[in-house]
C-alpha cells in the first residue's frame, strides 16, 4: 500500500486530515441496543484509526483495533434494513481499517463505491469519502477529481457540509489548488459560525501564496509554469490570473512581467491551403498591467489594424472585443493579411485565480517504506490591479477560416 505524506516548505499543518464521520446522520442506523453498543466503541477507538500514522505511538496495538474494526464491519454486514447511512458507515469503516494495513481493504472499497454510485448517483457523500481514501493513497489527482465533481454539480457551496468542505481544503493543499482550498475553507468557516483564523490551515495558505508587487518586474518563469493536463498543456500565470491551453507539438515563447507587461506567442503546425500550400500561423497574447484605462488600452490596440467590424462576444464568461482586420499590403502571395484582434479587461476579484487552478501533483520522492514524500513551495496570487488582455491572430486569406476554427 502506498501512503502520503506532505511536506510543506513554509509551515506544517497538524490538523487532522479528514473528518470522514461527519457524513453519517446517526439517526439513519440501526437502533437496536447492540448495534448502538458497538457503534459507541467505534467512535470510541476511531481517532487511532481515522487516520494513517507511519510510527504508531497510541495506547492501544494496532492489531487489536485490526480486530475490533473487522468485528465491526461484520456486524455492519448483518444488518438488515440497509439504509444509505448505514452503507457508508460501512465504507468508512474500510477505510479506516485501510489505514491500520488490514489486508484486502483497498478492493472492497473499491467495490463498496461502485455499488454505492450506482444506487445513490444523487448523493455526494460516496464522492467526499471516496475522495478522502484516494488521496491519502497517493492517488491525489483522482481523489481531488472527486470532490471537484461535487463542486461542480452545486451552484452554491453553502449547501453542503462544512466538513467536506474542510476535507476538500486539505486535498486542494498537496494539489497545488491553493485559491480553491482557501475559499473552501471561507465557506466552511461561514457555514460553522467561527472565524476562518481559527483554521490551523489558514495561515499556510495565506503563506503559500504571496502577494505580487504591482511595479515590480517579474522573470519569465516566476510569470509563467506549463503544467500538464490530461493529454494537453496549460500555461499558467497565477499573477495575471490566466491559464492558456497548448498542445505539445506547438511552438511556444513567453516573457516575464516588464515594464508592466508580458507576452505569449503560440505557433500551431502549419495549415495546408486549398492551393496545397503549408502556411504558418501566429497567435499572441498580450497581458498589460499597465496605469490606463481599458478603453485606452483598447484604442491603442486598434489603432494598430485595419478594422473593417467590430463586435462584442462573450467568451468564457468574459466580455471581449473583437476586431475583424485585413491588411492586403502584407503576405500577398497568399491572398494578403487577415485575422482578428480581441481585447478584455479583467477586474480582480475574492474568486481571481480559482477558475484556472486544476489538481497537480508536484513531483515527489518515494521512500522504500512505500511513502510518498510532496515538498509544496510558495506560489504566487493575482496581482491586485486590473489585467488588460489583447490576443492577435495573424494570418491570411488563404486559411483564414481554417485559422479561425483553429482561434
């Protein structure tokens, strides 16, 4: 079995990691005075067990909760009236005697979550407590893959349980999803009445990510990182708030932060013409922090084209101005320059940089004792000032609509 251990370079959070039994309404379980004996000693016993500890150091031998947690399960197991409830109790429990090394554990919880999705498909806590078993079994990205899966079927996060949402928080810690677990745990904080600070965890996030300097230059790889997802790329800037997708066979150059402004270029393969031509194409992002205003931005953009339309559209939730240009002065073997200019502004807000940020698992370090080791360093948030984003597509008439089905 493999386990997970996280290290972290700017502060240690001793908190503990999962609140698994926060799940259960106890009133949906069986009633009967020997079930409610034996669930008593269950929780009893579980703060040895709700958690993998590599050096056991409890008052108890690990082989004796072995014991009494199977003891458990198997009562579990003859229980007649099989409420939900009463099925996860039966998961965590599992997953419980997971962390202790009992034998088989990591196929029946496998099993326990097929059957338990298929007949309850509607209810989230199969995923909170599944989610909460991968990612302290070194299967980190899908075990966050899961709670984002909740996230995302709930328009509002303070209609589910603070617990998860603390659960959620830690996984988003060693996912390198910083802005997320810090609003997770707002939430969490909101929804028990208590003030965020009295998270242990707050103040590592708070130190994980620090503020950028609006004046100050920024080298290339403090603005950008490629991170991989899926069978694809992004390119990510957590100070400009913006996340760009890339393909592995594109070119790619990018700049840091100077003079308050940093650029992208992308060059996909070359498109074939109808003429049998290859012709390249160029698409360039340009990311200002400048002191104007965006409207000044935006007509600084346009005064350098030959606009023949203008329009809005919304993109991705934001408003972009998009100019159609032509210029037959410039490749003229080719039917002449065409191609689009979009500009945008973007305002920071509490939720900057929570859209772009996805599960990545820093590289790790395994020990021969099947632990794996994931150092977290410090990372940047949004610069507190607007980002004005131009993005130029420069072809020509000859692929322009291959090109535009391409932008």
């Amino acid at each position: 079995m493999r386990r997970i251990l996280i290290f972290l370079l700017v502060a240690v959070c001793a908190a503990p990691m999962y609140a698994n039994l926060s799940a259960i309404v106890f009133s949906n379980l069986p009633q009967t005075p020997i079930f409610q004996e034996k669930l008593e000693d269950f929780l009893a016993y579980s703060i040895y067990i709700n958690h993998y500890s590599p050096e056991w150091g409890y008052p108890v031998s690990k082989e004796d909760l072995a014991t009494k947690a199977l003891a458990f399960e198997a009562e579990i197991d003859k229980q007649t009236n099989r409420t939900y409830d009463l099925e996860l109790l039966q998961l965590i429990v599992l997953r419980y005697m997971y962390n202790i090394d009992v034998e088989n554990c990591s196929q029946k919880i496998e099993a326990k979550v097929s059957v338990l999705k298929a007949q309850y498909p509607n209810d989230y806590r199969t995923s909170w407590i599944y989610g909460n078993y991968l990612s302290s079994s070194a299967q980190i990205i899908k075990g966050v893959d899961e709670f984002i899966h909740v996230i995302n079927r709930i328009d509002d996060m303070r209609l589910l349980h603070p617990a998860f949402l603390e659960d959620y928080s830690y996984s988003c810690l060693f996912s390198s999803m910083f802005k997320n677990g810090f609003r997770a745990m707002e939430t969490a904080a909101e929804l028990r009445d208590v003030n965020v600070s009295d998270y242990r965890l707050y103040n590592t996030f708070k130190d994980m990510l620090q503020q950028p300097e609006t004046n100050k230059n920024y080298a290339d790889k403090e603005t950008w990182v490629i991170r991989p997802q899926g069978d694809h790329f992004r390119l990510l800037s957590r100070i400009l708030g913006t996340s760009i997708y890339l393909e592995r066979e594109w070119n790619l150059k990018f700049t840091g932060i100077d003079n308050k402004q940093s650029f992208v270029l992308l060059s996909p393969p070359n498109f074939l013409s109808s003429k049998g031509k290859a012709i390249g194409i160029t698409v360039l992002f340009q990311l200002s922090i400048a002191d104007i205003t965006y409207d000044t931005f935006s007509e600084n953009i346009k005064k350098t084209i030959s606009v023949v339309n203008e329009e809005v559209k919304i993109i991705n939730g934001i408003r972009f101005k998009v100019f159609t240009f032509e210029n037959p002065s410039i490749y003229t073997d080719r039917g002449g320059g065409r191609g689009y200019y979009l500009t945008a502004e973007i305002q920071p807000s509490e939720f900057s940089n929570c859209s772009i940020e996805f599960p990545y698992l820093v590289t790790s370090n395994e020990a021969e004792t099947g632990l794996s080791y994931y150092p977290l360093g410090q990372d940047f948030d949004r610069i507190d000032h607007p980002v004005f984003v131009a993005i130029l597509l420069d072809t020509c008439n000859e692929i322009f609509t291959e090109s535009s089905i391409f932008f």
